[in-house]
C-alpha cells in the first residue's frame, strides 16, 4: 500500500503538462479515497488500498489521454458550489458566472420568475436559487440526461422550487402559459460557429456534447431565435440575458430590434464581451 502523499507526488509528475497538476493531481486522488480536503493535507501517511492505487492511476491515464478532469472527478465548482457533471452535460465555466451576477444585481429581490433556457447541469438556475429565494424559477433543456443532472444537483443542493421542464427554446414555456409573465429569461446557449468548433481542443470536441457548443454554420442562430421570441414571454421591464461568444458583439447587436430598450454588452475577466443585456419598456 502506499501513502497518500507519495502517489500525490508520482501523480503530480505524471501530470507536469497540464495546466494545474497539483490541483488536478489532488482532485483525482480525492476521487479514490474517502477523505476531506482538509484530511488531504493533515494525513500525508494515510495508506491506499490496491484497489484504490489502481484507480488513481487508471483516472491518471484517462486524464492524460485527454479525457476532461470534470467528467472524472464527477464535480465543477460553479459560484462557489459544487455541481455533480457527467459525460453528456455541458461542463460550467466560471465566465457565465457573470449571467448570475448581473441577474443579481437587476433582480427586485422578490417573486419574480426567472427561467433558464437550456439549464444543462442547472448551474445558472441552481445558483439564482441560491441567492434569490423568494425567485420562482424555471429550467428547461431538450436534453434528457441535462435535466436529469440537474434535478440530481437540485436535491444535493436541498432547492426543491425549481420546475424543470423539457423542450427546444421556448416551447417549455408556452406549455407554462408563460407568455409576458416572466422577469428574466437568462441563458448560456450553444454559440460556437461550425469554423470555431474545428479549431476547439481536442479534450472538447471528443468528450463534450457538441449540440450544447455548437449552433450552426455562424453560431449565431440559437441566440437570434432567443432574442426574437424571448419578446413574447418578458412582462414589460423584464430583462433578457444571454451569453456570447469571442467577436459576435456587432452582429448580437443587429438582433435587438426597437422593440428594444438598454440593450448592454458586458465583458468577462479576460476582457471578452461575454454577456448581451435587453430590457422590455417598461
């Protein structure tokens, strides 16, 4: 058997080309034992079984493989929470944390309804919750197992108020009788063009669900159609929120039309409009 912090070490070594081996290196070990964070670093001696050496070094060979650090671990931290993510389910980034902050800051703090159009592992939704409890929120995806991981991450995270609901955009919300009845629609739609998904990594393309990255020749058609019908469904003063991708800020732009009003486009931490804004007159 050996000791925890020595196949750290050996796994930190195998991993020396990723981007984080410490990190990555102790997040798989973590996965094989049953200890805290904390018991990690005050229990250097702790022994491994075989069975479970074996595991860390087939997850080792996994991950060096190309295989996505999330979908072995089984968890992505998402504003600060920890969201279970498997193979087949949009792994979150910390760039749509900006969704939930802005839908925050916007938010009356009281029943309003909010619904998040293609929920995936319902991170977004799951976080407004969270910060919003009086919100009746709804999530919507046309992916069985998103919904599925959602609901599972709804009950780990004890938020029973989410109704989730399956459907393409805004069927879900038709079925609701949700028409002008909601505050917020927010969403992280696909957005990358047929040109950008040849050039993702190959960790991406070969692991993650193409049809929640990719939308279409431009990458633009999903957010167009979510411009235009979200008009039907916001009350007026309701706020539209939607994720884009790199240099599509002039063309989302084009897709507001008068109707329109305090049409913003807010940038992430790397300096990237990553988040177009829209208000209905009030």
């Amino acid at each position: 058997m050996s000791q925890i912090q020595e196949l750290f070490l050996k796994g930190k070594s195998l991993l020396e080309n990723t981007s984080h081996p410490n990190l990555e290196a102790k997040l798989l070990l973590l996965k094989c034992v049953s200890l805290t964070e904390e018991q990690f670093h005050t229990c250097p001696d702790h022994k491994l079984s075989r069975v479970q050496e074996k595991h860390f070094y087939k997850l080792i060979s996994r991950r060096l493989a190309g295989y996505p650090l999330p979908y072995l671990t089984g968890v992505k931290e998402f504003w600060s929470i920890p969201f279970s993510v498997f193979p087949g389910v949009l792994i979150p980034r910390p760039e749509t944390e900006l969704i939930v902050e802005k839908t925050i800051e916007l938010s009356s703090q009281g029943d309003e309804t909010i619904v998040d159009i293609g929920t995936g592992c319902g991170n977004i939704a799951i976080s407004l919750a969270r910060e919003l409890p009086k919100a009746r929120i709804v999530a919507t995806d046309t992916s069985k197992k998103a919904l599925k991981t959602a609901r599972l991450n709804a009950f780990k995270q004890q938020i029973p108020v989410i109704r989730f609901a399956r459907g393409n955009l805004f069927s879900p919300l038709r079925r609701l009788c949700l028409e002008r009845k909601c505050d917020f629609i927010v969403s992280n739609p696909p957005y990358v063009s047929k040109e950008e998904w040849a050039k993702l990594p190959e960790e991406i393309k070969n692991h993650e669900p193409k049809g929640a990255l990719m939308a279409g020749k431009s990458g633009l058609e999903i957010i167009k159609k979510l411009v235009q019908g979200a008009l039907l469904y916001l009350k007026p003063g309701g706020y539209f929120l939607v994720e884009i991708g790199f240099g599509q800020e002039d063309k989302v732009l084009s897709f507001f039309n008068p109707s329109w009003e305090e049409v913003n486009f807010f940038k992430d931490l790397a300096g990237i409009s990553r988040l177009a804004l829209g208000k209905i007159p009030s």
